[in-house]
C-alpha cells in the first residue's frame, strides 16, 4: 500500500510543470539529492544553530553576525532560556531580538525571561498576533542584526498572526 502511495505522489519543481514519479528508485534519487543531511553553507560571518525543546518539541533558531556578535533568536521556549542565554554568553554574543513566529498555544515563549536574564534583548511578534511585545512587525518590515537583515513575511494560517522571517542571502 505505501509503495502505492509513492509511485503516485505528485511533485511540483518551480518553473517546471507538475510532474509524477513513476517509481521507487525515482523517489530514493530525488530523496538523496534533497538529503536534510547535509551541510548548509552559510556566509563566513553568519552563525546558525537550531535548538530543540523536547518537552514542548519546538525548534528555536539562533542567527548571529560574526562581525558585530549580535544575535537573534527566533521561538525562545519558557523552559530553555537558560540554556539559551548560556550560549550566547558563551559564544561571546549578544542578544538584540528574540522573535517569535506566532503567538504559541503549544509553549509558553521565553522572550520575557531572556530579557530579564539578558538586559537589552527587544522582544519581538506580528502586530496581528494580539500578543505583548516591544516591537511588533507587519508584512514586509526588516529585522536588522549587524549586516544580516530578516524580511517579515505574513503568513496566516496557523494563526491570524503567523510570520515567516526569510534572509534572502543565506
């Protein structure tokens, strides 16, 4: 039955049409050229680190500018902040934005916490999302962290105030 369901799934590659995979060694070729695995090249003065939270099983990211050492840190959990803010610490870092994607049902966000262990951190969230913040971004506002800049882009859907934050140069 799975194997069925493979040979008829549908994919679609932007500027090409709509194409279907006629086999299973079709799909273990484009699965092993799309491999998660493997390395992301990042500029030489950007950072990326993805943290996980398995209590709430939420990812938060940690972007930075290796010029500057200011970072971002993008659905801080509650219960990991101070994991978090050891890092940046130990990196030598310093933590300009905690951002989060939307307001969250699943966790409780440490945004707040961060900024009281962590002193000058701006939290951050969709004006749409109803939440309380420092700032509050719209659609196609820019985050700036030394050279880096994070574009907002409005995304409803999860939620009224769902954002997705893109860096066009990584």
């Amino acid at each position: 039955m799975l194997i069925k369901f493979i040979r008829s799934v549908a994919l679609s590659t932007p500027g090409k049409p709509l194409a279907l995979l006629g086999s299973f060694p079709a799909l273990q070729r484009l699965s092993h050229r799309n491999n998660m695995n493997s390395r992301i090249t990042f500029t030489e003065d950007f950072f990326f680190r993805q943290l996980f939270d398995h209590q709430s099983s939420t990812y938060t990211y940690m972007l930075a500018d290796l010029g500057t050492k200011e970072a971002v840190l993008i659905d801080p959990v509650l219960e990991q902040a101070k994991r978090d803010s050891h890092l940046i610490q130990e990196l030598g870092l310093t933590l300009k934005y905690a951002l989060n994607t939307h307001m969250h049902a699943d966790h409780v966000t440490g945004t707040g916490y961060l900024k009281k262990l962590l002193p000058g951190c701006v939290s951050v969230i969709s004006k749409e999302s109803g939440a309380k913040a420092d700032e509050y971004l719209e659609n196609g506002d820019k985050v700036q962290f030394g050279r880096h800049e994070i574009e907002a882009v409005s995304t409803p859907g999860h939620t009224n105030g769902c954002m997705t934050f893109i860096i066009k140069e990584q």
